[in-house]
C-alpha cells in the first residue's frame, strides 16, 4: 500500500505554510488600536470570513503540524476570543494586548514547527521544494 501523499513532509510543510499566512492576515485586522477606527460592515465581514475559512481549515491544520507545536489548540481559543471586530474594539486594553500576545505566541509557535518539519526533510524533497518555490521544473 502507498502511503498517504497527504501525511507527507512536503504537504504538512505547505498545510502550515498556507496557515500561517492566514494567520498573519488575521492579525492585520487588529494588529493597531482600533479605539479610533471606524469598523464597516464590509470590515466585519472581510474578518469574520478570515475568521470563518481559519476554523475551518484549523483541524487539517492541527492534525497535520500540531505534533510540532507546542500548543496547537491555542488557535482555536483566540479565534474564539476574537469574536468579530467590534468585539475587538471594546475589550479592555489589558484584553486587547493579552489577546496580540498570545496571536504573536502561536504564530511563532506556527513557525517553529515549519523549522522542525523542514529538519525532517531528506535532500530530494529539499531539493524538489527549493524548486517549486522558485517556479522551476525538475530535470527529467
């Protein structure tokens, strides 16, 4: 039986990847005091859709890197912290900075276990990832 393409080092790498970049993108939202903003509905709804595709994708992500992490749960708890952004701009201060900590803890976290899955690959699909991320086709 071949094994499952979708366990493989090179597909958790690109799992964790692709989330992490959410991640980031989640946190562009409330990354600056939001006391002076004015939130949209178009602004919720972009951030409650951030919100929406992270938690769904989230249990992929936990199978595949969690192992990797030092707590990969930790996502879902912010998630859910977060709410929507007016939730967000009412929080107390100390709320609002504990809650920026713990975004910048996990994504680190998110990042360390890219280190360690990297670790984990042989040359060749070091060699084959280094030229799928720079667009090139390999030898035949």
């Amino acid at each position: 039986m071949a094994p499952n393409p979708h366990l493989s080092m090179p597909n958790r790498i690109a799992v964790c990847r692709e989330y992490a970049h959410l991640w980031q993108a989640f946190f562009q939202f409330f990354s600056d005091d939001l006391s002076e903003v004015q939130i949209t509905e178009q602004m919720e709804k972009e951030f409650e859709g951030l919100i929406g595709i992270l938690a769904l994708n989230n249990y992929k992500f936990q199978e595949l890197c969690g192992e990797f992490m030092k707590d990969p749960g930790e996502v879902i708890k912010i998630l859910a912290e977060a709410g929507n952004l007016s939730t967000l701009k009412a929080m107390p201060e100390a709320t609002f900075s504990k809650l920026q900590i713990a975004w910048h803890t996990a994504f680190i976290d998110m990042n360390r276990a890219l280190g360690k899955m990297i670790a984990r690959l042989t040359k060749k699909e070091m060699e084959a990832m280094q030229m799928a991320d720079s667009g090139q086709q390999p030898a035949a």
